[in-house]
C-alpha cells in the first residue's frame, strides 16, 4: 500500500485536497475530498493491477502481467503469496529475471484461479466506499455525485 501511495494516491490526494483548497472549502471539506482521493487512488492503482491479470490485452495496452514480467510484485500476486507461501515460482522469476510467457503465465493462471485477483477485486471495491463515504461531507449537489459516479467507475472499468 504503501508502493500505491506513492505510484497513485498521492497524486489523486493531492488533486482533491487542491480543488478544495481553491475553492475557498472548510477545512473539514478539504480533509473529506483529502480522504476521497486517497481512496480512490488506492482503489484506482488497485484495479490496474487486476486488469493486468484478467484485462484483455488489445483494451488494456499492454501484456498480460506487464508488472510481472518487469518485476514488479502487485496486490493480486502478494494476496495469493500470502494464502500459498510455499509456492515458490514468482521468488525465482525476480531472481534470475527469466521472464518468459512459459514461466509467467502458468503463475498468472494459477493466482487467477486461487480467488486473490477476486480478493484484491473486494479491496478495490472497499476503498471506493470509504472514498465515497469521506463526501458525506459536501454538499449534495451535482458536483458530489459526479465525484461518486466515477468512484464507481474507477471499479467498473475494463480496462
């Protein structure tokens, strides 16, 4: 998580805390869109990293387990790690850097196939919650529920 801040969040922090700084908001307003935007950009960061593993490639941009094949070790892969720690196939891929579709994709099948992509799924879904939960807050007007409308975009995306 805190990899996401650093990547995602912040910046999706940053953003909101701004927008309400200039507004002129209270200082409980700016800590609630503060809050939105840390959320979401966790959820946001987190999604991505699912889409990684299950995202189509032509909508996605990129190859299947991009941040794998670099070396990059993202939530779906540590929620799977943590429920078989004895499986010791992607120590050994940030080891020798052998990073073929012959090594990563039978560890892509086999973390989709253990429920951790469906788990960080529940992890992205549970911070755009609390994201939208931090706007009980504002105003309930237009610009609110645009702010909750693409919180549930940020999970509803494919890509």
């Amino acid at each position: 998580f805190k990899r996401i801040y650093a990547k995602t969040a912040s910046m999706f922090e940053l953003a909101t805390e701004a927008a309400g700084v200039l507004i002129g908001a209270s200082e409980e307003q700016i800590a609630a869109l503060k809050t939105f935007g840390h959320d979401l950009g966790i959820a946001f960061q987190i999604m991505d990293d699912v889409l990684d593993f299950i995202g189509d490639a032509s909508q996605v941009g990129k190859p299947v387990a991009n941040d794998l094949r670099q070396g990059i070790v993202t939530l779906p892969v540590i929620d799977y790690l943590d429920t078989h720690p004895d499986d010791k196939r992607v120590d050994t891929l940030l080891r020798n850097g052998r990073r073929t579709d012959d090594v990563v994709l039978p560890i892509v099948e086999t973390v989709r196939a253990s429920g951790a992509v469906d788990q960080a799924l529940t992890e992205a879904r549970d911070f755009v919650k609390s994201s939208q939960a931090a706007l009980s807050v504002l105003p309930d007007n237009e610009a609110r529920q645009a702010m909750l409308q693409l919180a549930d975009y940020v999970v509803a995306r494919s890509y």
